[in-house]
C-alpha cells in the first residue's frame, strides 16, 4: 500500500498508475517476444494475399476450361489436360561455359513453343488458328498466375516451418510487387479470351498503320512483311502474323528479310511498348538506339548480330505503359502514343536516311486483335 501511494503521488489518479505499469509491461514482452509478434503479423499479411493469389488462379483456370470448351468443342473433358499444362516448365541449359548458350536456349524455347501449340492443338481441335493462339496465351497467363501462387506458398511455408525471420521478411517486403504483377495477368485474362488488342501490341498496330491497304507476304514463321513508301524511301515494315496472339521471331525473320533483297538497309528502326518509370505518362514516347525488343534476350541477340554483321544502324522508338498496361486491353492512351510514335519514326527516317534508300521498320509486340 505505500508502494502504491508512493506511486500515484500526493492527489495522484489509480488509472495513471496502471496505465505506467502496462507501458512498461508492453516495452520489457516486446523487448522478448517482439520479433516473434512482427513475424505474426507479416505471416498473416502473408496468408491474406495469399489466399488472393489462389482466388486469382482458380478463376484463371477456370476461365481457361470454359473458353476451350465453348470455342475448342473437344469431345473430352479438357480439365485434366489443362491442369496439367498449368503444371509444365522450362529447365534452363548450363551456363557455367557461356559459349553457345544462345543458340541452346533458342531451341529449347523453340521446342516449348511447339510443344504448348501442340498441347493447346489436342485440348481444343475445333479452334482455328488465329483462336489457337489466342488460347495459346490465355493458358500462359493462366500458368503464370499458378506459377506465382506456389512460389509464394513455398517461402510462406518454409519461412513458417523454419521461423526464419529473414524469409518471411524478405518475402513480405516484395508482395506488393507480387500482387501487382498477379493483378496484371488476371486483367489480360479477358483480352486474351476475346483477341482483343493489348497495350504490347502498340508495335504491330503502327506497323499496321503503315501497311494499311498493302500487301502482307509471309517471310518466316509467324513473321510477316510488306512495302511502303515514304518521301522517297523505300520501306520493308516487318511484324508478326496477325489476328492470333503472336510475337513471332523478328530477328529470324530480319535476316531472312535482307537476305531476300540482297542488299544493306539504310537503318532499321524499332517500335516497341516499353514499361514505364513511376511518375511517367502511359503513351509517351522515346527514342534511342540499340534493339528495342523484350522477351528472355535470345531475340534480341540475333536482332543484334544481324545489325553488327552488315554494319547497320540501329533505332529504337518505345510507348511507355505499365505492365498491367501491356497486357491488358489497349487503352486510349497508348493508341494516341502509336500516333505519336508513327511521327517519331517518320522524322527518323528523314533525319537519318535520303532519297532511294531501303529502311526497315520492324513492329514489336503481340499482335492479338490486329490484323495485317
């Protein structure tokens, strides 16, 4: 009792009292359990998302059912087939002897790719080519999203099983990049069941605008081209086939393309989307030097060598979008950037060529929703 008196103090208040003691009492539990109290709370901010992600891939996959059975017809239940497609991956080739690596990796890509056309060929035999493809990335979004729901799942895990904070950390400092990348993928899931055009197609568009009422010839696979005409210049404009979700291979298709013509272009100037800065405008456009083409590198090493081996220069025009942007139906802003970007081109090609030279423009990107 004269603790307590002591405490409060002459006129001293019972409540003030208590209010100290808990202070302390929470500063000398947070000085002990603190860390175990903030991995808790991550763990459950964890969870939460968590089961967002799952919600995102289920409705992904099921998405994915339903379009192959409504435009596919197949005469079997194609879930299981699908489920397993969600399931497949790309083992890397070795890297510890770089030499050559490029051209291993082309293969393997070129392997998966026939293979997921073929897989998507089997699950859906009513479907037309351009609607194949379309399906084509509608399943690879779908796997993406799978694929980034059972990453997160192994760290949140192992991070839980092992109480190793420095996980589960690590792991909660980059699930908002996570989520947004998840949201992305969730947003072209429509745009991809529908082939309508998507932010990663303002390359083909303006390679369209160029070839509006011009003849389209087939140069390699998935690769298109035609002939155009500007202030003189000859121009061979070069993207991939159209409607059907497609990127084709511009590096294969560029060397085949001055292989036919038998001589040097002046220049060659790419167009490509490009994910933007924070703070920057969607559809603002750039220009620079070097291959503007994204993608795991392999194309853009050909793009490269072709330009390094018959000593051509090189230019780059970008439209700016977010990644979410991309891969979502096309928005306003980056249709006004391709006219934009159009007038950039046109002011390169006069700047840095003269009259009867040959140019080549090549339009990079997914080429869903836009014909020849």
């Amino acid at each position: 009792m004269p603790l307590l008196q002591q405490l409060m103090g002459e006129g001293g208040n019972i409540w003030t009292v208590i209010f100290q003691v808990a202070f302390f009492a929470f500063i000398i539990a947070y000085f002990f359990y603190g860390q175990r109290i903030q991995l808790a709370i991550w763990n459950r901010d964890i969870e939460r998302n968590l089961r967002r992600l799952k919600f995102l891939r289920d409705k992904a996959r099921e998405k994915a059912v339903k379009v192959v059975k409504e435009i596919g017809k197949p005469e079997e239940d194609p879930t299981q087939r699908i489920d397993q497609f969600l399931e497949t991956f790309l083992i890397q080739p070795v890297d510890m002897d770089p030499a050559g690596i490029v051209w291993k990796l082309d293969h393997l890509l070129d392997v998966r790719d026939l293979s997921m056309k073929d897989t998507v060929r089997r699950i859906a035999p009513k479907a037309d080519e351009a609607s194949l493809n379309n399906l084509e990335n509608l399943l690879e979004a779908a796997l993406d999203l799978n694929q980034i729901y059972r990453v997160v799942r192994h760290y949140y895990l192992m991070g839980r099983r092992t109480n190793a904070y420095i996980i589960t950390a690590q792991l909660h400092m980059i699930l908002p990049l996570i989520m947004d990348m998840a949201y992305a993928y969730d947003g072209a899931l429509g745009a991809f069941a529908e082939g309508q055009p998507i932010g990663d197609g303002a390359g083909p568009l303006l390679a369209c605008k160029l070839l509006a009422g011009r003849e389209v010839k087939k140069i390699e696979k998935d690769m298109v081209y035609g002939e155009a005409e500007l202030d003189g210049r000859r121009i061979l404009v070069l993207k991939a086939e159209g409607p059907g979700g497609n990127v084709g291979k511009p590096g294969e298709a560029l060397e085949a393309l001055i292989n036919t013509y038998g001589y040097r272009p002046s220049i060659i100037v790419m167009v490509d989307a490009a994910l933007k800065f924070e703070g920057e405008e969607t559809g603002d456009v750039s220009d620079g030097v070097g291959a503007a083409i994204g993608g795991i590198g392999t194309e853009r090493f050909r793009i490269e060598e072709v330009a390094h081996k018959h000593k051509i220069p090189l230019y780059a025009v970008i439209i700016k979008e977010s990644l979410k942007e991309a891969i979502a139906p096309m928005r306003k802003e980056i249709y006004e950037g391709v006219n934009r970007a159009l007038e950039r081109v046109k002011r390169i090609i006069r700047e840095k060529t003269k009259e009867n030279d040959l140019v080549v423009i090549a339009g990079i990107g997914n080429t869903i929703g836009i014909a020849q």
